[in-house]
C-alpha cells in the first residue's frame, strides 16, 4: 500500500466497509436485486470495499414454503446473474444472501461477488427451528453438504461453512461468513474463523425484533469482536419482509474489538447503507501481544488447518480516502465528561489503593513528599491525603515541604503553601539554595560564584539536592517518599536520575500520564473533594505554566522555563506515547494518527475542560518534528532511567514503563530504525 498517498486511510492500515439494508419485497428477487445493486453502487461510490447484505435479501427470509417452489428459485438463479453482472462495474465487494439448491437440497447462503466473479459460497451452518423460526422445514444445514463446490450463475466456486477470503493487496483483511443463529451459538464458526486469521467477521441476518432484542443483538456482536479480536459486521432484514406473524426492524452494526463503531437506523422507511472505518492493524497489533490467543489455536489447530483460503483483490481506490473514523486527541482522557469522571474515580483509588497497600505492608504510618505547586506534586498530594482518610490516620501525618530553589516563582511557592494549607498536611519550608550552592561550589562549578552558567549540572544539583533531602526526612520520621513523576515526563526521559524525582519509595503517579493528571485534578475540584479552599488553589495550579523552575528569570512572579518548548506539547507527545506503547504502530502511522486527529480543531469532541482558546492544532511537519523528538528521547536515550523504576501501580490498558510490567527494553537501543521510517514515509508538510 505504500504506492497509495499518504492521506488514504488504505495506505495506514484502515479499511472503509459498509452494511446495507435494502427494502426488499417478500418473494420478489427481480425488485430485490434492483434494490441491493443501487445499495452497493453507493457504497462504492464511498469508498467501501466490502458491502454486506442481509441473510436471504435477494428472496426475502418470510417466503416460507414458496422457498420450494420453481418459480421462486428460477427467479433467484436470474437475480443472482444480475448481480454478478453488475458487479463488474461496482468497486465493492458484494456479499448478498440468497436460497440455493445444491444436490436436491435447499440451502441458506451467503454469497461473495467480486467484479464479475463468484468468489465462494457459504451455507449457514445452524438452522433454528424453536419458538417462531422452523427453518429446517425448508433448508438443508451446510454439514449436509455432500460437495465442496458449486455452481453459481455459470461460476464454479468453493462452497462451505469453512471459507476464509484473504486480501491479497490489504494485509490483515480477512474475512469470514455466519449466517444469523450462527452467531448464537455457543461455537459460532467465527471463533474457529478468527483463531485461523479471519478479522473481519460476517453476519448476515433476519433476526426478527421482539422487546429488548435490538440491545441483546448489539451486546452480542460488540462482545464477539471482543473476545475475537476483530471486526464483525451485521446486517438483519427490515422493510418489507412480511409481518403475517413478525416483524423486524432491520439492524445494522459494524463493532471492532468491543467498540460500537457505527450503528443504521432502526424501523427505517428508506435503505440504510452504514459504513465504518476499520482499523485492522489494531486488531493486529492485539492478537500479536495476546499470547493467549496463540495458545488457543494452537488447542484447535487440527480444526483451524482445514479451513480453505481464498484469495480475493480487493477494490481499493487509487485517489486519497480520507479517515472518517473520530480519533479521539486525548487517548487517555474521555471526551465524554460523564466517561471522564468514571475514569478519573477509577484511576484516584487505584492510586490510594496502592499507597495504601505499600503502607500496610510496611507498618508505616507517615509519608513525606515534596510539593513544588505543579500538576505532579500536587496529584501525589492528593493521594496521600486520601490514603491516610483510608487508612483512617490523621492528614498530619503527611509531611508536605515546598523546597525553594534558584528558579522557584513567587506563584508556584505560594500555591503549594496554600495547599498544603487547604489540605491539612504538616507543611514545612526548606530552603535548598544554601546546599545546592554549597554543592556547585565543590564541583567547581561557576554558578557557585554567581556566573549565569545554567547547563544540566546545574539544573540536576537542584533536582538532587530535594530529593536527597526528602529521603533523609523519611529516615528521620520514619517515612516513605511518595513519588510524583508521571508517565510522560519518563517516556521523554524528563526526570533527574537517580537522587531526583525520578526516585521515591513509592510512586503514584508513575503510569498516569501528564494529560490526564490535569483531568485528575480537575475532577477533585469538581466533585469537591476538599472544599473551596482547595478548589480555589487547584484552579490556579491548572492554570499554571508546565515547568522544572531550575533556571532563573529576571521576572520570578511566575515560571518561566517551559518544559514544551524542550520536550513538545504534552497533548501531542501522550497521543505518540499512546499509540507507541499500547500498539507498536510504524511511526508513519503514528504521524498519520496525529496528524488526523489534531490538524483541525473544529472536528472532532473536545473534553469540556479544555478551554476553546487553549483548543490547539498541530500541522502534518509539526506533527513530524516532535514524532522525531519524541522517538528519540524514548527508544535510544531514556530506557537506562526506566529500567530501575521504583515500584508504582499500573492504572490503564494504555500501559505502564515499569521493567516489572509493560516495557522490558534494552537501554542502549538505536532509535534509527524509527527515525529512518518517520523521514522516509512521512512529508514535510
């Protein structure tokens, strides 16, 4: 695909599909097939490269007895070379639903058309036959089949249950047929399809509706992708098919992995044509971290080797198709506020049932940390005052300093005072510029004399000289460190090593990265968790500019060394973080992403929290440049700090850079392999 333009989504992985839902009329294949070639010319005409019809679309499901009936069945043999004909003009993959007679016995198939040839024909392999359905009247199971081919509309074609289509020009498309019960079943033939490689996973349906139906089915489909690692699609039957004892309401479902990616209108008067982006190298990426996947078809190999393969070219457009598929800007923060809050609660007790843990483990009653008055210190604060209300001991027994430095601003040192304050910790002051001059002074080092030389020695004396003091204070009181170093500060590697914040007994902040650590506290201000005062402080903590406060600034009232102008945007380095670490992705692909879901701000859902003016927007080249900064900082020049991480609980399924968990890497990797793939596969502008 690397011949396609790097704005098509077929280029990066993705692939446009579509689910239709055609009016039809109850035993009317030359109506039918009018209906389902009109559908499929405008999936094509969208970009789709596979359209699913329902099951029986072309004869309609209620004909019944007519099922056996000459006419009815001549009448398909015509609809069914209609379609093929027209495919030849239709850049879509067609998958139509249509009785067939095969050795004097009716079956219930699926179809697969593909510009002017049958490509394979699958007989549903569980005919329900309780409550209203009595299919076995009329139709044959796809275990009766006596042969495994058939000719259909003068093309012989493979036919059973065990059918697998392969792209061969879009790796990791492959797809599989069920017909409706078979994806009731407790071993539904897309399981074993899924195990031997198939990720885009069919139904074609005429579940008819009841009360509460249309919620079973969708649970039902979101949970099979779940548990298959996959896509599946649904197509039922709606308008038109004869209400003499039921009635249907015409669903159709696209789901990916458990995710609901698009949903058709139900009870619809007009065809439905509902299309979705998918996203297949996702479903890649999990099957291959899923080493319980692999164990399973290893356990049903001897069924999953049997499966025929069938290679199918699919009609991907030459011009730039554009991703439709809403990327959320934030991975690690809901869109949805309601979302938001379930994950922000969710994220905080874990982090409370860490410390606290740790805390009952070791009979520790005390814990010190320092407070700098930015995002980290203060969502470590948080936690370490909610863990002693757990742990029912007083808040006093954090031992809260705000350590001063060369930098320190008026701001920061004040908002941290007055949150310990607000918080009913036991606060102190202690001053480090005596000790981190003195220590200059034995390095030799000019700044100790007042030269504005403000290089990395300088800055890390400062980080050292507070952390130093934090874990003798522990010794002294009988206390943990409690850390506040995040995700994303130890992915670029923004941390001092060792004696600095990138070292605590515990830490809490560890795999919360900095995005979300903004929401976390946003959420204790609006839930109230502390009071007015508090919310008071915690507002202006959020408000305050992102910054290590180690190099001095002629005005002191607020920080002035910014942390983004080194590292880049923290919006834009967590989304590369995101899909780096939970998806290995080519780093093209990552660029592709972000370029997409930050190129422009008017798309797209927003958390509510972020302010319209502070709603940024990021350009392919500026995407680029921090990708590179980013991939650099992660894969060649940081690891030696993670690989002696101290301990810190694991909060989301985006991971975490423990060398006990997550990411086991060397520390004197090359980071070439990514840069050369980023400048080769990604323009300028």
């Amino acid at each position: 695909m690397d011949d396609l333009p790097f704005d098509s989504l077929y280029r990066h992985g993705f692939a446009r599909v579509a689910v239709a839902v055609p009016r039809i009329r109850v035993a009317d294949p030359a109506y039918n097939v009018e209906q389902t070639v009109e559908l499929a010319t405008q999936a094509a005409a969208a970009g789709a490269v596979l359209t699913v019809f329902p099951e029986l679309g072309l004869s309609s499901y209620t004909a019944d007895d007519l099922f056996h009936q000459d006419a009815l069945d001549a009448a398909v043999e015509a609809a069914l070379a209609r379609v093929v004909a027209a495919s030849t003009d239709i850049d879509t993959v067609l998958v139509v639903g249509a009785p067939l007679r095969v050795h004097h016995r009716l079956f219930n198939c699926a179809i697969v058309i593909c510009r002017g040839i049958v490509l394979g024909v699958a007989p549903k392999s569980y005919l329900p036959n309780y409550r209203e359905f009595y299919e076995k009247r009329q139709f044959a199971a796809a275990r009766e089949a006596l042969e495994d081919h058939v000719t259909v509309a003068g093309h012989r074609a493979p036919f059973g249950s065990d059918l697998l289509f392969r792209a061969s020009n879009l790796d990791e498309f492959v797809f599989h047929l069920e017909i409706c019960e078979d994806g009731w079943v407790p071993l539904p033939p897309s399981g074993f399809a899924a195990l031997a490689g198939a990720t885009v996973l069919i139904n074609l349906s005429a579940s008819n509706i009841v009360i509460g139906k249309a919620d079973y089915r969708r649970s039902l489909c979101t949970s099979h992708s779940a548990r298959y690692l996959a896509a599946y699609l649904y197509s039922a039957a709606g308008t038109g098919e004869s209400t003499t004892d039921l009635a249907w309401d015409g669903q159709a479902l696209i789901c990916e992995n458990g995710d609901l990616l698009a949903e058709g209108e139900r009870f619809s008067d007009h065809p439905q044509l509902v299309t979705a982006d998918l996203d297949l190298r996702r479903l890649a990426a999990d099957r291959l971290r899923t080493t319980s996947f692999a164990d399973n078809v290893h356990d049903h190999r001897d069924r999953l080797t049997s499966l025929r393969h069938i290679d199918v070219r699919l009609p991907v457009p030459e011009a730039p198709v554009a991703l439709e598929r809403e990327l959320a800007r934030f991975p690690y923060v809901p869109a949805d506020p309601a979302l938001r809050n379930e994950r922000c609660a969710e994220v905080h007790h874990i982090q409370v049932e860490g410390l606290s843990t740790r805390l009952r483990a070791t009979g520790t009653q005390r814990v010190v940390i320092g407070v700098s008055g930015g995002l980290d210190s203060t969502q470590a604060l948080i936690v370490a005052a909610k863990t002693m209300d757990r742990l029912g001991l007083p808040r006093e027994n954090v031992l809260a300093y705000t350590m001063p430095g060369f930098a320190t601003s008026t701001r920061t040192r004040t908002d941290a005072h007055r949150l310990m304050a607000a918080l009913g910790v036991t606060a102190r002051e202690i001053d480090i510029t005596p000790s981190a001059t003195q220590m200059l002074r034995d390095l030799g080092h000019p700044a100790a004399d007042g030269a504005p030389v403000y290089d990395i020695t300088y800055e890390n004396v400062q980080a050292g000289e507070r952390t130093s003091h934090l874990f003798r204070l522990a010794n002294m009181h009988g206390a943990l460190v409690v850390g506040t170093g995040d995700l994303s500060e130890l992915a670029l590697g923004w941390c001092t090593f060792g004696v600095g914040d990138h070292m605590a007994h515990y830490s809490v902040n560890a795999s919360v990265p900095k995005t979300l650590i903004k929401y976390l506290i946003a959420w204790a201000v609006d839930t109230e968790q502390f009071g007015a005062e508090a919310n008071e402080v915690l507002s202006s903590i959020l408000r305050t500019e992102i910054s290590p406060e180690l190099i001095p600034h002629e005005d002191s009232s607020a920080p002035a060394q910014s942390s983004e102008a080194t590292v880049g945007p923290y919006e834009l380095q967590d989304f590369h973080l995101y899909y780096l670490l939970r998806f290995g992705y080519l780093p093209s692909r990552i660029a592709y992403l972000a370029w997409h879901a930050w190129s422009d701000p008017a798309t797209g859902r927003w958390p509510d929290l972020v302010p319209a003016d502070q709603r940024n927007a990021y350009d392919l080249a500026t995407v680029k440049h921090w990708l590179g900064e980013f991939l650099r900082r992660f894969v060649q020049t940081s690891q030696f700090k993670r690989s002696t991480l101290p301990n810190a609980p694991k909060v989301g399924s985006g991971g975490s850079l423990s060398p006990r968990g997550d990411w086991r890497a060397p520390s004197d990797a090359s980071a070439a392999a990514w840069l050369d793939e980023l400048a080769r596969n990604v323009p300028d502008a």
